[in-house]
C-alpha cells in the first residue's frame, strides 16, 4: 500500500487529476471545492484510505487509487493541484473565452446604439 509519494509523483497525479477535471470544463467548480475544502484534505485522505478496497474496483490499477489517496495527504498537493488546473484551464480554453467576450462586447454595444438612436429621436 502506498502512504507517501515523491515530489515527482505528485506532479504526475496532479496533471493527470487537472486534466480530467479541465477536460469536462469543470475548472472552477474544482477551484471553489479545493479552495473550500482543503484545511480538510487531510481528513479526506484519510476518508479514502477507509473506502481503499471498494473504491480500487474503479480504477484501472490499484496502485493509481493509492496515489490518488497519498496525493491528499499534504495541503501542498492541493494547492499544486488548483494551480495546474488554473494554468491548463486558461491554455486550453483562452480562446473560446476571449470569443464569447468579444461576441458579449458587440451585443450589448448593438443594445446601446439602439437605446442612443430612441434618445435622439425623443430630443427632436
């Protein structure tokens, strides 16, 4: 059974649990839950060690789930881990956001030409 993981491991997890969390564009629910929750990582780290042998059915090895146990442990996992979903979440979707702005800016600049237009015709 896996208790503690390196430095390296921990990367590794974290990129792999920022990938999956970034993929289904879940990026700031995640944030909001780590942020909330992490003086209890510990306790949560603790919580999956107990659930070990049900919950490894769902993983494809059980050394990945003990990783995913271990990974909680120290507060600074968590704090790598929201980081890197920060960093993947703006490398992979900066572009459609900055679209949706611009799309955003142009209706409502579409709105106030209309609301300016009846002012001038109210004024003559």
């Amino acid at each position: 059974m896996i208790i503690e993981i390196s430095d390296e491991k921990a990367v590794k997890v974290a990129e792999k649990i920022a990938e999956f969390i970034v993929q289904r564009k879940m990026a700031s629910a995640a944030i909001l839950m780590l942020e909330a929750h992490k003086p209890f990582s510990f306790l949560f780290n603790q919580g999956l060690y107990a659930v070990g042998p049900f919950a490894e059915i769902f993983f494809q090895n059980p050394e990945s789930y003990q990783e995913f146990s271990a990974f909680f442990e120290k507060r600074e996992n968590v704090d790598l881990l929201i980081k890197r979903i920060e960093t993947l979440d703006d490398e992979m979707y900066f572009e459609e956001r900055e679209k949706r702005r611009k799309a955003r800016k142009r209706f409502w600049n579409k709105i106030k030409s209309v609301f300016n237009k009846k002012k001038k015709q109210k004024k003559t």
